[in-house]
C-alpha cells in the first residue's frame, strides 16, 4: 500500500512518491537529523517474512554502502517499515538510462563517455566482491549533472523466481546460489549473459555481458537480443551475435565496435576479464575523441590483498610435491639464452629474421664505415656483406623480400631518412618506391608496406602507402602490422627531438588508441607470437631501457628482461626467440676555443647535449639528459676551459641570454613550458602557460625577446617570437619549419630557416614574404650568421665528418670553414647540434656514439 506524504518512518518524514515498480515503491523524504532528501525505496513485504533473505538483504546493503563510489548509489541506512525493509539512499534527479535512450541511440561520444563511468562503478563493486546480475538500461540512472550512477546492486541477488511468465524486461528470476536449485534464471531478459540462460553461477564477467547489450543499445537504439518470445530471446543469447553496429550507423568506430564484440562473448573466459581492463578500453577511446568525463580515478587493488588467504594452503601443496615430484636444483631453474651474434665496433640499426627463420639480416655502420647490410646465422661468429652500402634493413616479407632505406641519413636525433626500396635477399638491384621515408614493415601476407614519412612538416604513417592512417607535429617509429593485417602497432613520440611516448595502435580506418604511455625513452616494438601482447624496449627516465610487454585488451604492462645497457627489441620469431640489440650509448659534446690547437671533450655525464654558447666563447650551456640527469633531466653550464660544470636546475636548456645571465629551459614539471633561470643569484620566472611544445630558441641581440621553434599538440612546428614579458608569442613562420636548425641575423631582423617544402628561406621577423636562400640543399641545416652579414654557416645532416660551410646568400657559393668528428669515430651516427660564436672563432658541438651488440635471445616468457 502506497506511504501517505507526512508519513513519519525513523527520522525520515515523506514527502511524495517519486516511482513504483516490482521491487517496491520509492519516495522522497527528509532525513531530520542531517537535515536533507534522501530517497526511500521501501520493498515488498514477502521480504520479512524470510528471515535467512532479509538477513542477506541488509549485509548486500551494508556491503554496497562500503563501496562509497561516485557511480555507484550511495546507500545511508535501512531498516522496516510495516513489516516491509526499506533502504535509504542518496536523492537523484535526471532519469534512467531506459527514459534517455527511449527516442533512440545515444552519440557514440555520448555513449562512451556514460559507458566509461558506469564501467568505474562496476570495477569498485567487483573488486569487493560484489556482482550485479541484473544490469540493464532501468538500473543506470543519469544525473542532470552528467554523473552516471548504477542503481539496485546487489538486489537482483536477492529476488526470488516469480509465478509470472518470463516476458518484457521484467525480472526472470533472482537467485544467490544458496537460495535455489540449480538451473534458476537470474536477471532481465535481453541483458542476462549466456552461463545465467543456462542457469549456471553468474559471476563479474556476468556483469561484463549485461553492460556489453546495454552499450550495444545505446548506440544501435535497439535492443541487442530481441525476438518475439522469451525463448527466442534466449536462444539468441546463447547462439547469435547481434547485427553489427558498423553496417547499422558508420559513424560507429571500428574500435568501438571491437569493444562491444568483446563485452558479448558467448564464453566468459573471451570476454573483458575484468570491468577495469573494460575501463581501460574505454578511456582510450574517449581520450582520442577528447571526451571528459567525471568518473573518478579507482585505486588499484594491491595483488596481495588476493593472494594472502591462500598463501599458506599453497606453500602446503609446494611442500608436498617438492617432496614427490619437483628436484629443487638451481640449474634447473629455466633462463633465458643470451647468444651474441655480432662483435665489431660500431652502431647496429635495425636486425630482422629472414624468412627460414634462422638467418638473421641486419644493417649496421661499424668501425666509423657508413652503414651496410649484413648476414649472419647463430651458429657462424662471422657476418656477411649483401654490398647494399648507405642502406638500412626495414622488414622481410615472408617470400624473402626485403623492404630497404637507401641513402640512409640522419633526419633528426633518432630519425633516418631515405628511399623506402624493394630488393630480393637472394640478390639483384634494389627498386626504388617511395622518397624522405623514417620507417617502414611489410604486412604479414608480404602484399603491402607500411610506411611513416613526412609531408609537409607532418608525420604521417601510410597503409599502404598513400593512405593516411595518424598524422602528427611529433613523429612516429617503429611501425608493425598485426598478424590478422588489422592494425599496426607503433611508437608516437609527441615532441620532436626528444624518444619519449608512447605505444599505440591504429586500425584501418585510422582510429588511434594508446596502449602504453609515459615512458622516457622508447626504441624498438614487436608483436608475440600469439598477438595478444606488444613487446617494447623503453624506461621511465634515464638511458637504460629494459624490454617490456603490454596487453592490446587491457592495457597491463609487465617488465620481461633487463640487463645493464639499453636494449632494443628488433624482431620476434613464431616460436618466441626474439632478436635484441644491447646498446652503450652517450652523447657527449665538443669544444674548440680560439687560439687553441685540439678539440677538448666537455661531457659532463652520460648524456650532454649542447643548447649554446656564450658570445665571448667561454661559457657553453647544456642539457644532461640520461641516468646523471635525474627523471626530469638538468640544465647546466660549463666552461670551456674544462672546469667543472654548475647545474641550475630541472629541466632542458634551450638558449644562453646574450649578456649571459640568465637560461631559457622548458620546465621539468611541465613539458615544453618555458622557464628563466639565472647564473648566478637569482629567481626562476615562469614565462608560459599554454599549448605549445616550445623545442628550441634563440635570444635577440637586445635580450629582451626570443624566438623559438614549437608546435600546438598534433600541429606542425612553426617558429614564433616572444617577449620575456610572457605575452602571448607570434607566429612568424608556417607549420612544417624545421624545429632544429634555424638562425637569426645579428640585427635581429631576418631568421634563416626550412620550411616544410625542405628549402631554406630568410623570414623577416615584422612580416612580409620570405626569400629563398641560394644553393642550400634539402639537407643542409642553416648554424648562424657570418659576422659581415654576408653569409650563412651551415652543415649538412648526416655527414661524417661533418663540415661546415660558408654559404654566401649572394649567389649560393660555398666553402668549407671546418670539419668536425671525435677523434674516435667508432659508433658515432650523429653530429649536431653545432654552435658557433658570433666572429667563427668558438666552437661548440654534440655527438651521440652507440656501440651495439646483436643478440638472439631464447626463453624470454
């Protein structure tokens, strides 16, 4: 019988009927003791008259109001009311789930992001040990302030099989298993999950199939089991799969369909194993369509938390079968079999497995000799030459054809560039293919390449090649297309210079989801075997990389290897053995100072990457960036003359000012903001707080502005001009300008710089057309000015040793003013940055050395 409004229940007074249904009637109230409306959902009596069900009823209460989570109904009291229990719980206002979709399917951003809350709410119960059994478009509530909440947990537990027909989307049964026989229904015909058709326990994965047809509806706007009859209804819950959503509305992504697949599965051991790997999921694809939402982060719960009641019965069991079957013997103990197959001097790129599966091809630039491809079996110490000079191995085809760089040469830091070209590994020329290609891999049939390049000033990774799949300001690496020919794994780095990222995919119709980010450092990237995990060598901070693996469905990283040294992961075998580089790398930098004869070495630590020099010459600015240089690297200076070197704070050093006394550096606890930071006493001032990646600069004569190459996320990277004031900087250049190797005149009017055609061109800073600049090839990299104005020093990218010009912007005329490289090559593959004093008397440049040793790896799990 309906409660009168005035009603007095404990300390609650009704106030009016807010709804009825099966599992009782629900008013709004006024607690008077915390003096606001709660909601009370008072059920039907037949509940007190089972004690041992009422008992149940208020401990599933007591537990889902220990959830206290913000997509759950948070549930204050209970207690009776006439003979009737009743629960008390927070008021909503909005509508159901049911009421919101009845007009038809939600915006798949829409969907996703209810989808992903929701998601949250279940991951708190199921980890506490608590399943729905009944989720269905009525039990999801949204809040008029966007917040989703999960109604009735628990309760669907507790209902009792009804006389009534199974029919609509009433309740069919609701059972605990120590409530009914065996072969009782549980939950709501069109959402209950195939192992409760059959009347098998229902457990969290349960849940995952309920939620899997309720996102289905929300994006189809119809029902995803729905027949004329309930047992046709459960027939095709237990042997059908619901229409695809694609062939529905093709605005629905491929990725987010895979999704909804993934949730229905007929067998629970295929589906999402748990609501927060469903979550992660989720959140990548709302991350990339920049969706937000409300949920809130959910702590994860700590693995010993399960593992400690059966702690002591497992040791138990070892104990005994050590006695009767296991030999606790420590050379029986299964390592992996680290077997060296290269052992010259120099710098290995890339090694893959030819197609019998035991040749290994790699190429590699040893003893200081240009980089060339190479042969080599496990059983032989000795490699062999193919004669493919000035070329790089990119991937094998099953049919043993090779994907090649040619005229391989340095695109930036940890980029090459060339001509992607097709060659037999049993001989015969090479065929060229594509221009000012960085990487590239067969798919897995041999029919088709995947290839990353830019265009323009823009990353973009092609398959096949000339379709677009992910275009961005930073760049990409690695490129590898799954065994099912769906999606290529890569490694996006967001900033240009810097090998930080993460590990994405994307599948053929260009959506991007991340699977692993914020790493430091990330080089190499290979599927497993079976697919289901994407191996990848990458650290957090510092140079040493270990080899680590990462579930595609959830997102769950695990560290496989790690040695000292940085490894590289380069290709993996059918049967699991794995081909990896262990790499010693530094980068170090050199300095020539007027009136001195010899070079001196100014490393600092192991990673010291010059960003300037002092106009007198004497005073060189820099960045350690590896293990010495801390997790947010450290901005120092140095003499020239070798003293020891101040560090002045987190953070990478970008310009030098030109009365010395104060560092332009991108702060450490933002990336890419901007920051000044004094040489001597002083404070740091903040200067940005914007989008922008700002990558490199350089001062006015006057100090009192600066220009700076940068790029708003996903943009290309333009040149702009500010002001220490910290206004909002100017663009003065187009998206695609090289973010390296641009210069400013000494009257601080005209900057020389690539553009994103790869041509050189004087910008004038107030504005006006650019002008091009004679004789500077494609990859010739403008230094600074000449002192007389008249000329420009450059150097060509890549070459070793590498030589500086003098390029007269007259008539394009060149000579050489000085050749540059360590005195030990061995292993260098990189020269730059290169600085040089006003006059061309000081000299301040960097070098990266990497000496590599190839291993084929076996027993790696």
């Amino acid at each position: 019988m309906p409660v009168a409004s005035g009603t007095i229940i404990g300390p609650y007074e009704i106030l009016s009927t807010l709804g009825a249904g099966g599992m009782g009637e629900v008013y709004r109230a006024r607690d008077s003791r915390l003096n606001r409306d709660v909601a009370i959902k008072i059920l039907p009596a037949s509940f007190s008259n089972d004690p041992d069900r009422l008992r149940r009823f208020e401990g599933e209460a007591r537990a889902v109001a220990a959830l206290s989570h913000p997509n759950i109904l948070a549930i204050f009291d209970t207690g009776s009311y006439e003979n009737s229990p009743y629960l008390v719980s927070e008021l909503l206002e909005g509508q159901t789930l049911r009421e919101r979709i009845a007009n038809g399917a939600l915006p798949s951003r829409k969907a996703v992001e209810y989808s992903l809350q929701a998601a949250h709410g279940l991951a708190a119960a199921h980890e506490k040990g608590i399943v729905h059994r009944d989720l269905k478009p009525d039990n999801i509530f949204l809040t008029k302030d966007g917040r989703v909440k999960i109604l009735d947990f628990g309760l669907a537990k507790l209902t009792r099989p009804e006389a009534s027909p199974v029919s609509g989307t009433h309740t069919i049964a609701g059972v605990d298993s120590n409530l009914t026989s065996p072969g009782m229904v549980i939950g709501t015909l069109g959402y209950i999950a195939p192992e409760q058709v059959r009347g098998q326990p229902a457990d969290h994965r349960s849940d995952i199939f309920s939620f899997g047809a309720i996102l289905y509806e929300m994006l189809s706007g119809q029902r995803a089991f729905k027949h004329d009859s309930a047992p046709e209804t459960l027939t095709a819950i237990l042997k059908e799969d619901p229409p695809d959503l694609t062939r529905l509305d093709q605005k629905i992504s491929p990725g987010l369909e895979r999704i909804v697949r993934h949730c229905l599965e007929k067998n629970p051991e295929e589906r999402f194993q748990s609501a927060r790997d469903l979550a992660f999921g989720l959140d990548s694809l709302s991350n990339l369509s920049g969706l937000s939402t409300p949920a809130l982060e959910i702590a994860p719960r700590k693995r010993y938390q399960v593992l400690v009641p059966w702690i002591l019965p497992l040791l138990a069991l070892l104990i005994v079968l050590s006695t009767g079957f296991l030999k606790w013997n420590r050379a029986e103990a299964t390592q992996p079999l680290y077997h060296q197959l290269t052992f010259r001097r120099g710098n290995l790129h890339m090694a893959r497995f030819a197609p019998d599966g035991q040749t290994v091809v790699y190429g590699a630039a040893w003893e200081g000799n240009p980089i060339e491809i190479f042969t080599t079996r496990p059983e032989s110490p000795e490699s062999r030459s193919l004669g493919l000079n000035r070329a790089e191995i990119l991937g094998i085809s099953p049919g043993g054809e090779m994907a090649l760089l040619l005229n391989s040469r340095p695109a930036g830091t940890w980029t090459n560039s060339g001509t992607l070209a097709r060659a037999p590994l049993a001989g015969m020329a090479p065929r060229e293919i594509l221009e000012n290609v960085q990487g590239a891999e067969w798919d897995p049939k041999g029919a088709n390449l995947v290839a990353i390049r830019d265009i323009m000033g823009r990353n973009r990774l092609e398959y096949p090649i000339g379709k677009v799949l992910y275009e961005t300001g930073g760049w990409t690496s690695y490129p590898r297309v799954s065994a099912r020919g769906d999606l290529i794994a890569f490694l996006d780095h967001p900033l240009q210079g810097d090998d930080g990222g993460s590990v994405a995919v994307v599948d053929l119709s260009g959506m991007k989801r991340k699977i692993s980010s914020n790493w430091g450092s990330m080089e190499g990237l290979a599927w497993s075997p079976t697919g289901d995990e994407i191996w990848f060598t990458a650290n957090k901070a510092g140079g040493d990389r270990a080899l680590y693996a990462v579930m595609l469905s959830s997102g769950q990283e695990r560290l496989v290897a790690r040695v000292p040294g940085a490894l590289v992961i380069q290709d993996i075998w059918r049967d699991g053995r794995v081909l990896m580089t262990r790499n010693n790398e530094r980068r170090g930098m050199i300095g020539l100072s007027a009136g001195e004869s010899k070079d001196r070495d100014l490393s600092w630590l192991d990673w010291s990457r010059p960003a300037g020099i002092s106009a007198d010459g004497k005073t060189v600015l820099f960045s350690e960036e590896g293990e010495g240089g801390g997790a947010s690297y450290s901005v120092c200076i140095r003499k020239m003359d070798g003293t020891p070197a101040t560090r002045l704070g987190e953070g990478t050093g970008l310009a030098l000012s030109p009365d010395g006394t104060w560092v332009l550096a991108t702060r450490a606890d933002s990336v890419g903001q901007l920051t000044l930071l004094p040489t001597k006493a002083g404070e740091a001032r903040i200067l940005s707080q914007d989008l922008l990646n700002h990558i490199r600069a350089i001062w006015f004569p006057d100090g009192s502005r600066f220009i700076f190459s940068g790029n708003e996320p996903g943009r290309g990277v333009r040149l702009y001009v500010q002001g220490v004031d910290g206004k909002k900087p100017q663009p003065i250049t187009p998206e695609g300008t090289n973010a390296f190797s641009f210069s400013l005149s000494q009257d601080g009017k005209t900057v020389a710089a690539v553009g994103p055609d790869q041509k050189g061109y004087l910008f004038p800073i107030e504005g006006g057309q650019p002008r091009l600049i004679p004789g500077l090839a494609a990859d010739e990299l403008p230094i600074s000015w000449s002192a007389d104005g008249r000329a420009l020093l450059i150097y060509r990218l890549g070459e070793l040793p590498a030589k500086v010009y003098r390029l007269e912007l007259s008539n394009g005329q060149k000579s050489v003013l000085k050749e540059l490289l360590p005195a030990d090559s061995a292993g260098i593959n990189v020269i730059g940055p290169i600085f040089v004093t006003p006059d061309g008397k000081n000299f301040i440049y960097g070098y990266i050395r990497s000496l590599s040793d190839l291993y084929l790896v076996e027993g790696l799990k």
